[in-house]
C-alpha cells in the first residue's frame, strides 16, 4: 500500500495564465479511498493528473511514502488509471485488453491468463472474454477498462470519472462493486467525480474542491453536519440546504434570528456564542430539507408556512414552501397529501440550523 502526500501543490497554465490548483494540500492514508470532489473547473482533473505525472507541477511536492515523485514518468511511479472513456484497443479481445499491462511486463502466459480470470471474476466479466469492445454495452466496458487498471497491481489506483457515461441502475451496481473491490483489495485509490452522491457512498474522506482551492477534506458525517463553509453546505446533500438572509435580535437573553416578522430560527447554545463573539448583526442561515419535518419531539422548535408544491418522490415527498417572501423546501413522509395553499407546522432541532458569516460565508461551527 502507498501513502500520497500533496504538499502546497500549484499548477498554473502558462497558456492563459490560469491557476487551476492553488496551494493544495492533502494527506491520503495507506489504502484509504479518497475522491476529489467539485463542479467542472474547480482543479481536480489537474490534481489528478499531477498525481499521475501526467502533467508538471508548477510548485510544491508530492509523495509516494517518503518519495517525491516530482520528476518521475507515470510508469515510474507505477499508477493505474480508468477513466471516463473506456481507452480499450477496438482490435483485441477483452481478454487480451486485460492482458496487454502484463504483457508489456514480459509476465508469461499461464501467469497473464491466470490473472485476466481472476480480475475477470471478479468483475463479472468472465463470459465476455472473447468478444470484442464494439460487442459490450457501455456498462461492460467500463468494467473492463477498470479490470486493466486493477491487473496492474499498482501502487496507486486512479479513478477518472469511471461512472460517469453509466445508466442509474449500473451505475448503483458498480458503486457497491467499486467498494467492495477496494475492501478486498486494500490499495489506495483516487477517485475524481463531480457527483456528491458517489463520492459519499465510496469515499472513507472526500476533498471538496471549487475555484482551484480545497475547501473541506473530511468523512462524510463531517461534510453533512460541520460543512466549514456556505458552498460545502450547498454542494453536499440533496435535496441542497436552504439558505436564509436572517436579522440577530436578543429576546430574553437569547439570540433569535429573524428572516422576517413572521419567521424566526433559534440556534443552538454553541452557535449563539459564536454570533456574539463575532458581534454579527445578521447571518445566513442553513437548514437542510431532511431537517424540516412535521414530526414533533422534545426540545424542537417549530414554525408556519404556506405549501407551494407537494413533490412525490416515492420513499418521501419534497414540500417548496414559503412564509412572506422567504421560499425553502422540507422532506416528510409520502403520506403527506398538503397541497398549494395550504398551511403546515414544521419541526426543527436549534443544532441543525447552521450560521454563516455573511462577508466570509463561513460556518460557525
């Protein structure tokens, strides 16, 4: 296994002169499955491919253990790769696709059949050794694309948007597929996507990325309930978190945040320290859809608002809903037969309604 240490890594695009990953720093364990994670543009394409080698770094180091792999070749540093497109040679069978990695070691033959059954079975591809790419779905493909990363037996796998061109049943196969690859195997793997829902469902931690800068590299219970800033709280969870614009007023020696005169939140003991440390005269409020119920309990708050839509989903409804002009949605039961107009009673817990600091838009935590 191999550990993978980026330290205050840049790459800047002289063509243009774009800084696409600026000061990166992160510290990825001994077999842990790590994503990059982050909307189109925001730097981990080229964080990955500076991982590979595939592209020179401009500052900063990175490690394979205790070895800087700055200036070795991709094969030097001995990393596998799968990426969004299946890159399969058309003219060979899968088996032989499987092989050719071990081929161009010089592994023998009885070696490199054993092997490609092996990662064959173990990807459910075993029947479709003798066809060819052009014969196999898109499905199938990427299966094979990944067996010839994974026969490599790499230091390092590398995961390139591999589930991106799959439909949603596959794609939910392959997910737990993915998973259970890599708790048999126990490597280190790299995984890039712009999907938050398979970067949670795989990862052990996920690196948030957006505007060339990591913004948060935590476990997926962290993400969802200590997001460290506004774009974390929006990009992690869907339905994505309501955000409203409140005013800070003191009733009883508590802090109450107002959106209007009808609409107030009540945050947690924590948080009202922290908004009077700061001395905020307003704040964003954060609350999650699944975090808005019509279940009751001890120690909620609850308040009114007008139903816009009843969206049914199956396993849960999805209420819009509004009071004065301030619009956020609810998840409750599919149960639930509100419609347009009318009012319903909504329960929340004060440590799930998070605060940001309007100027910096970071969270209180």
């Amino acid at each position: 296994m191999t550990a993978v240490k980026i330290k205050n890594v840049n790459k800047i695009y002289e063509r243009g002169n774009v800084h696409a990953v600026q000061n990166l720093n992160l510290d990825i364990k001994d077999g842990e499955f790590v994503a990059l994670l982050g909307p189109s543009g925001c730097g981990k394409t080229s964080t990955l491919r500076m991982i590979v080698g595939l592209e020179t770094i401009s500052s900063g180091i990175i490690q394979f253990d205790d070895v800087i792999v700055n200036d070795l070749t991709p094969e030097q540093r001995n990393v596998a790769m799968a990426f969004e497109s299946y890159a399969l040679y058309p003219n060979l069978s899968i088996a032989e696709n499987l092989a050719f990695p071990l081929e161009v070691r010089g592994i023998p033959l009885e070696e490199r059949t054993m092997e490609v059954n092996r990662i064959a079975e173990m990807l459910q591809i075993s029947e479709l050794l003798n066809q060819r790419p052009g014969q196999l779905s898109g499905g199938q493909q990427q299966r094979v694309s990944l067996g010839r990363a994974l026969i490599r037996e790499p230091a390092v796998f590398i995961l390139d948007e591999v589930l991106s061109h799959l439909d949603a049943h596959l794609k939910f196969q392959m997910l737990f597929e993915l998973k259970k690859i890599h708790n048999s195997l126990g490597k280190t793997m790299v995984y890039v996507t712009h999907d938050q829902m398979e970067a949670l469902a795989l990862a052990d931690r996920v690196a948030v990325m957006a505007n060339a800068k990591l913004q948060q590299f935590a476990n997926r219970n962290e993400l969802y309930h200590r997001p460290v800033n506004r774009f974390v709280a929006d990009f992690i969870g869907e339905p994505s978190t309501n955000f409203l614009k409140a005013r800070v007023c003191t009733i009883e020696q508590k802090i109450v945040l107002e959106v209007n005169e009808n609409l107030n939140f009540y945050p947690d003991l924590r948080r009202q320290e922290l908004i009077n440390e700061k001395g905020l005269e307003e704040v964003i409020i954060g609350v999650r859809p699944q975090y808005l119920t019509l279940q009751d309990g001890t120690g909620k708050e609850s308040l009114t608002a007008e139903v816009l839509i009843n969206e049914y989903l199956g396993e849960r409804n999805i209420l819009e809903v509004k009071n004065g002009s301030d619009r956020f949605r609810a998840v409750v039961p599919p149960e639930c037969r509100a419609i347009q107009g009318d009012m319903v009673k909504l329960f929340y817990e004060p440590n799930h309604v998070l605060a940001f600091d309007p100027q910096t838009e970071v969270c209180l935590l």
